[in-house]
C-alpha cells in the first residue's frame, strides 16, 4: 500500500482488537491508527480486511475480512452457507461458536455501561450486575428460532435476504436461524407476483403459520411493530400490507395473546416467557400496588401484573400503537382493575406526574431507541419501589441508566440474554431501585 487514504475495495492486513457494539471487531492501520470495523473476524485474529466504506468524516472504515490469517480458537465454520463477506447481512457471528457469541455479548454490554453509563460492575465486589449473556430455551444451538421473518423480493422475484448495508437481495435456498414453521411454508421456493417486494413470515406458538405479501410503502422508518427487523434500514420504502393483515396466536405459561401478524412480538420462541417471569421476579408485584407497564404491546406484561395486584390494585397499560392497545384491551377485560391507553408514554408520564400520582412498581420495555432523557426522569419521580427495564439494545439502555442514576435511581441488578443467536442483537434486563440516601 502507498501513504494515500484507504479507498473502498483496497486490502491491508491487520490484527483484530476488541468486540465493538453493531457485530464487528476492531482494528487499526497504519502510522495515524486509522480505525477499522471489520465484520466476519474475531479478537485476537490476524486478517486480510477489504475495505467496504468509508466511514463519516473519515474517522473510521468499514471492512470484511476475506481472508483469515490466525484463527482465533473460537472460530468455528459458519452453519448457513449464505453468510460471509458479500452474502446475507442477516447474521454476524455465524463463524463463531455459540458460547463466544455469549462472551462476545457480555462484552459489548459492559462496554457500553461503562462508556455511556459510567459503571463498571466488575469493579464493585457488592455489584449484583452479572455481565453474562444466558441463553434462552427454545431454539437448536444457536439455530432455527427465528419465529418472524421479513424476507425480501428481489426485482427478478426471486425471496431471500438482504447483503449487509445493501439493498441487493441475496436469494435463498434456506435459513438456518428461521423457525422450521418459517422455512415449512415454502416462503423461499415461492414465486410471488409483481408488485410484491418483501414476505412477511411468522409462525406463531398456536396455530398454523402465516405469510403476509407486502408493497411498496411510504418511505420512513417501520412502526414499533417490526423492531429487530435484521434487513431494515431506515431510509428505505416501509413495506405495505397487500390485503388484509392476519392475526395469530401466541401462549405465555396460561395466557393467550392474540395479535396482528404485523404487530410486536418477541421472535425467539423462548423470549417471551424468559423476560415475564425475570419482569415479574424483579419487581415481585403485591396484591394493592398500583402497576404501571409502559411501551406495553399487546398486554404482556399487563395481564400477569394485573394478576398479581389483584382487585385492590392497578395496572395502567400505555402504548402508542392503537392495533396493539385494543389488544391489549381485550387481553385485560378479565381485570377491570386494569386498563390499557393508546397514546405516547412520555404524554402519559407527564399527566400522571402533573397530577400527583404514584406507582409503585414500573415496568418499560422501549423501542430500540430507547425512553429516552425525559421519560427517565417522569418515571423517577413516580416514586417506585422497582423498576424494571426490558432493552432491546445496549447502548440506549446505558444512555437511559445514566439519567436514571442521575434522577436518583440505581442499578440494582442486570441480565443479558441471547434472544438472536448468530446476531449481534441481545437482550437486557435490568432492575432500578430508589437510591437511598447515605446516613451522615
């Protein structure tokens, strides 16, 4: 290589640093150490990286590693042939071995407390916070858990996934991460017809699987209903429904939550039952508290909150989505001490605060984005004796535990569990707590 700037396409060789947060490692190059996220490599591995883009400003690129120079013993060889540098961006860890998926996820969760929320758990011997990542029962060694899929229609109509950071649509034969009800539709030998540019794919826990064909859409970003969706980005066309959208059937312990094929739900099969009984663990609601679930889906964790306070409580449901608050509704109407509210949290938040109100138990389980600075701030001045925060992304959970620590919270405990195996996604749970003042 000459001293010019690193171009797209050009290849330098390089050793791997640490994990970094998005499903890629680290590396630097160079006298000036540019910085250089590679996907398709590991810690400690020496590699040949291809540039594949420039990063904003120059500070960083991106690049995949095409050619492995020394393996890191955690390397394993990937079991879907349609990963790899170029192929499906649906995965980024199928070349490693699912307990170091685990240890690379704890990883990235500690970094990010530490870079964004200031903590350092491990550093404290009366910390409670395990920085592991426990699997969640359901799926095969990493594989076929995948309950919802959107897979994309290519322009010659053939159905698969999208290259990462790509819009070019990679076909498929199959999709080892996909549920076997997924794949059992036939979804990827399918022709669909013109007009059709993604297939919406869910196979629920009751009854039979669905496909739901989609079209163009307006352009923004997918309503809180797709969250996790592997292939979307946000400035591409949001896909339409074409017809009617089917609702399906999903079972947690004796409830039954009947949803929007469209709508929100976890696509682990495990996930969902996981998260409740760690939800309903932590915040260990007693018959008369008052309740609160917000970014409350279809009633999730409403319906076991509703339960557990009995008659002399309340549990008050708040979601934005009014597909999912009637759900949520209909999954209440045996607790008419519960009630679900179809409106923005932070607009909830700032009426009951207002108005004087308490709660003694919280539960959140946000959008990828987060609650954000001011949502944190409301709930801490709800005066709960537990909060529980289910967080689809780590970065915004840290930023989130800053400003609850700030608004007079801590971190009480914390877990991470790898709902998306071979991905870089991962799921926490943490518990915040009133911070109670040191005695002078």
């Amino acid at each position: 290589m000459t001293d010019r700037p690193l171009a797209v396409g050009d290849v330098v060789e390089v050793d791997v640093e640490g994990v970094a947060h998005g499903g890629h490692c680290v590396a630097r190059y160079g006298a000036d150490r540019v910085v250089l996220f590679v996907r398709h490599t590991l810690p400690g591995e020496r590699v040949r990286a291809q540039i594949t883009e420039l990063g904003s400003g120059g500070r960083f690129l991106r690049a995949d590693a095409i050619e492995v120079l020394t393996a890191s013993p955690d390397r394993v060889e990937p079991p879907c042939p349609f990963s790899g540098p170029g192929r499906c961006g649906g995965c980024d860890w199928q070349h490693v071995s699912v307990e170091a998926q685990r240890r690379l996820k704890a990883a990235v969760v500690a970094e990010q407390l530490a870079r964004l929320a200031g903590l350092d758990p491990e550093s404290d011997p009366d910390s409670e916070v395990a920085l592991t990542c426990d699997p969640v029962p359901g799926d095969e060694e990493g594989l076929r858990w995948r309950t919802r899929v959107e897979f994309a229609v290519s322009r010659e109509g053939q159905v698969g996934l999208r290259a990462h950071r790509s819009h070019e649509v990679i076909p498929l034969t199959d999709c080892p991460i996909a549920h076997e009800g997924v794949i059992g539709t036939g979804v990827l030998e399918s022709h669909p017809p013109a007009g059709v540019v993604a297939l919406d794919v869910v196979a629920p826990s009751r009854g039979e699987p669905v496909v739901v064909p989609l079209a163009p859409g307006d352009q923004g970003g997918r309503p809180r209903g797709g969250r996790g969706a592997a292939s979307r980005r946000g400035t591409r066309h949001t896909p339409r429904p074409v017809g009617p959208v089917p609702e399906v059937t999903e079972q947690v312990g004796q409830h039954e939550f009947t949803l929007s094929a469209r709508g929100f739900w976890q696509v682990h099969p495990g996930a969902a039952e996981t998260f409740t009984e760690q939800v309903l663990d932590w915040l260990d609601p007693r018959p008369g508290e008052r309740a609160l679930d917000l970014y409350s889906g279809v009633g999730l964790f409403a319906v076991p909150l509703a339960e557990a306070v009995g008659p002399g409580g309340s549990v008050l449901a708040v979601e934005a989505d009014r597909t999912a608050t009637q759900a949520a509704h209909r999954h209440l109407t045996d607790y008419p001490w519960a009630r679900a509210e179809a409106r923005p949290t932070l607009d909830a938040l700032r009426e009951l605060v207002d108005s004087g109100e308490r709660a003694d138990v919280i539960v959140l389980d946000p959008p990828r984005s987060g609650a954000g600075r001011e949502v944190m701030e409301l709930i801490a001045r709800l005066g709960a004796r537990a909060v529980v925060y289910v967080a689809c992304d780590p970065a915004a959970l840290a930023r989130d535990l800053r400003t609850a620590q700030e608004s007079g919270m801590a971190l009480a405990q914390l877990r991470a569990f790898d709902a998306f195996p071979m991905t870089h996604h991962v799921e926490c749970v943490a518990l915040l707590v009133r911070e109670v003042p040191e005695q002078g």
